[in-house]
C-alpha cells in the first residue's frame, strides 16, 4: 500500500472530507486529492501533521507495508 492510499484509508476512518483533513493541515483539497492518488507527496512539515491529526506513524506512513 502506497502513502496516498494510507492517507485516504485513515482519513476515511476519521470520517474526514478531503476539505476537512485540508482544513486541519491548512492546505487545500487539491493537496489531498493528489497526495491520495499519488500525483503529489506531503512534505516533511506535513507528513508530521498528518500523523498527529490521524494518530499514526510517520514510519507506518512512508513504509511499504499495509
């Protein structure tokens, strides 16, 4: 499973809109939609944020692994 894939597998779970998750990070919709289909990757700043909001690792994030 890819990063983007795991971003949208989690924030599904929260139950956020890609405008909410974008709200929270102060980044637009367009951010999320390319981070979640691979066209874009989240920077260092927001790697961390997106663990935090979502509760889970940086290394659960950027490894291969499901």
């Amino acid at each position: 499973m890819i990063l983007g894939e795991k971003i949208k597998l989690i924030r599904k779970k929260f139950g956020l809109s890609q405008d909410e998750l974008g709200a929270k990070l102060n980044v637009s919709r367009q951010a999320i939609t390319k981070w979640e289909t691979g066209k874009g990757t989240p920077d260092v700043e927001n790697l961390r944020a997106i663990s935090a909001i979502l509760n889970i690792s940086i290394d659960y994030l950027i490894s291969n692994s499901r």
